[in-house]
C-alpha cells in the first residue's frame, strides 16, 4: 500500500468549510434566536488528549520504523497499527483544520456581542478550542510525516549502486 501526504490546500479548504459553517451557525443562531455557539470544555478536553494520543503513536511508530530490524525491541507497533496510526493522524489534521475554522468562524460572528456574558464565554470557549483545534492540525501534520517509512535500499538504490560501481573498481585494480 501506498500512502500519501495530505496537500496543504485540503488543510486550507477543510479550514475555509469550516469557517462558513461557524459563520452560518452563529448567523442562524442570532436570526432565530437559538444560540448553538460555544463548546463545552470537556471537547477542548478531549481533543487536546486525542492530539497527545496520536502524538505519542507517531514517535513510537517512527522510532520503530528507523531502528534496524534486528535491534527491534518487542513492543505494540506492528504493521497494523502503524496503518492506523497514519490514518489517525491525517484524519486529526483534517479534523483540526475544520474545527478551528469552525471556531473561528463563531468567534468573528460574536466578537461584536463580546461584552454580553453569554458570549463573552462563548467567544473564550471557542478561542481555546480553536488554539487546541490548530494545535491538533499541526500535531497531524507531523504525526503523517512521522509514519514515513525510511527509504527502502532495493536493488535499484543509488546507495547500492555506487556500491557496486567501487567494488568493480577495485576489483579491477585488483587484476
């Protein structure tokens, strides 16, 4: 299987989906007067410890993949959950990305309402959220490129061939 990175314009677009649907969700809740914005402090929880989760996979999974084979200590990485850590941390950055424009979005929309309590918490709920969202984006980003698998030395490896290419010098020299 054959795994690529994200492109940095899927970050950007989740962002800007999510900013529009932050926008709208405190636009229909002012019009309506049904107020959806904020977020619970148990979700900024939550996704900071998630963030922290994939984190800590990723370096056990890239520690794994760059130790020589035969020096592996036995541990939990194997193929499988290195495959699912990468999805995790794709699937984490793209998340964050669209929940911090999410956030974003509802804290533009009830900037001008600030001095009000209701959304005096709600912009500071959804600033946190959006720091902790932005933090788990860039966590994912790095957790991708952490699952990398080092470059394979086959047979057509430049390494190898320099490589053999001296060895057939000396040889030649040799005779």
């Amino acid at each position: 299987m054959k795994a690529r990175r994200t492109p940095w314009w899927q970050f950007a677009l989740a962002a800007a989906l999510g900013l529009l649907a932050g926008i709208g969700l405190a636009s229909y809740g002012e019009s309506s007067g049904l107020s959806l914005i904020g977020a619970p402090w148990v979700v900024a929880g939550l996704l900071a410890v998630l963030g922290l989760l994939v984190l800590i996979m990723a370096l056990q999974v890239h520690k794994y993949a760059n130790t020589d084979p035969k020096k592996r200590p036995h541990s939990f990485v194997n193929p499988t959950v290195a495959v699912y850590t990468l999805v995790l941390a794709k699937a984490l950055g793209l998340a964050g990305a669209a929940l911090s424009g999410w956030y974003v979005g509802q804290i533009l929309m009830s900037i001008g309402h600030f001095e009000a309590p209701f959304y005096h918490d709600a912009v500071i709920e959804c600033a946190v959220s959006a720091v902790i969202c932005i933090a788990d984006m860039i966590i994912g980003i790095i957790g991708e490129w952490l699952c990398q698998l080092p470059p394979n030395d086959g047979p057509e490896s430049a390494k190898l061939k320099q490589a053999k290419n001296r060895q057939d010098v000396a040889q030649a020299f040799k005779q």
